[in-house]
C-alpha cells in the first residue's frame, strides 16, 4: 500500500511540482530547526506541524484525481477524497495568518522570523494551489471551463471562511468529527454576526480575493510557452508558404 502511494506521489506528470514542493518543505524544516538551535526556543516549532497540515490537501487531490473516471459518474472514493480536500484545503493557505505572531512582542529576531514565516508560509500556498490547479482541471473536463473557474472561485471563498474559523475561533479541519456541535455553534455565530465585526468579514472578503488572484497568477504561469513550443512555433512560421 505504501508503495503504491508513493507512486501515486511520484507519477511522471506530477514528479517535477512534487519533488520541488517536497525540497521546499525539507528546507522549510531545515530553517525551522535552525532557529530553535540558534535561540534555544521552541517558539515556531508548530510551524513544522502547520506546514504538514498544509501537504493533506495534495494528498487528497492526488487521491481524487486517481480515483475520477471520464465519462463515468463519480464514484463514493471520488467524492470522499474531494470532500476531504475541501475540509483540508485552508490549512494551506492558513500558514500565512501566522504572522500574526510577529506583532505579539517585539523581538530581536523580527527580520529572521518573519523569514521563517514566510518561506513555510509560500511553500504551504504552492502547496494548496497544485492542490487546487488539479481539482480545477477534474472539475474542467466534467462540468466544462466556466464551471471549473466558478469552482476556484467557490474555493477560494471557502477556504478563507476555512482560515477565519481556524484563527479567529480556533477551529481545526477535524472537528468536523471531533466536535460537530461546537463546530456548528461557531458558524452560526458568524451567521448570525453574534461573535462577528465589520473587520472580520473584510478579512474574508480580502482573504479569499487574495487567494483567487494569487491563483491566477500562478495558473497563467504554467500556461507560459516553453522554449520547445517557441522554437516549433518560429519553425512553423518560417516554413509557412508566402503569399503570392
């Protein structure tokens, strides 16, 4: 079963993004661990565990995406792993509301912290977004390109409504199961606007903006054309008949 996973992991069109994203987390763990050496504090160590977190949702996308058939309909693993991505999905993005504990206290450490935070914090973005870009390509082939870009949209307000639940109520993805009650309570607060302020609701607003466009950006990147396709393109135009 474990072999079988890690060829899952490491299939030869998702071998390039996964090994880059799995150096970045080995680098991120590096950093994390040299700054408890440097200082002698175990501060940011949850840092590690956030950015662990931050993996599940390419694990389950990967699972989904294995499990989606063309022409068929979705079957209960399919589903199951779509759900469980979704549940995961903030965690990825969520590294970034770390910050926050840059402005705790102040510290001798601020630019080498918020260093830290940042590498885990972008790393942990990449690693949702080729989470994403691969439920965005499913979601394509069977609803059609308006549905999938209306999907990443869905997405990127849900996963900000994910991160406010995490950092403003303290929530975590598995009390869904662990605490459903709670978990309820909690989000008919924000319904209701109990607990709420106008600020809170401009963090989701913005957050899941900030998601969407990052997104984007980087889809619009992977669509750059290689030198490949450039030198093919230049080939193809100087061996195109002339006009008489």
């Amino acid at each position: 079963m474990m072999m079988k996973f890690f060829r899952l992991i490491f299939k030869r069109e998702t071998l390039a993004p996964v090994a880059a994203m799995t150096f970045a987390s080995a680098v991120c763990l590096a950093v994390v661990i040299a700054r408890i050496a440097w200082t002698g504090k175990i501060r940011y160590s949850f840092l590690a565990w956030n950015l662990f977190l931050a993996w599940l949702p390419l694990v389950f996308a990967l699972l989904a995406r294995e499990n989606y058939r063309e022409g068929e309909k979705p079957g209960w693993r399919f589903i199951g792993f779509s759900a469980a991505w979704l549940l995961f999905f903030p965690n990825a993005p969520y590294i970034f509301t770390d910050l926050i504990h840059l402005t705790n206290r102040y510290s001798a450490h601020f630019w080498v912290d918020l260093a830290v935070i940042l590498s885990c914090a972008f790393t942990g973005l990449v690693l949702g977004f080729v989470s994403l870009y691969l439920m965005h390509s499913v979601v394509t082939r069977m609803l059609g390109r308006a549905a999938g870009w209306l999907f990443v949209a869905g997405a990127a307000g849900l996963g900000s409504f994910g991160i406010y639940l995490g950092r403003f109520l303290r929530f975590n993805s598995w009390d869904i199961v662990a605490k459903p009650g709670k978990l309820y309570d909690g989000i008919s607060s924000v319904a209701t606007g109990q607990f709420a302020h106008q600020g809170h609701f401009a963090f989701l607003a913005l957050f899941a903006t900030f998601i969407f466009i990052a997104y984007v950006m980087l889809y619009a990147l992977t669509h750059l054309p290689t030198a490949a396709q450039m030198r093919t393109t230049a080939y193809d135009e100087t061996q195109s008949p002339t006009p008489a």
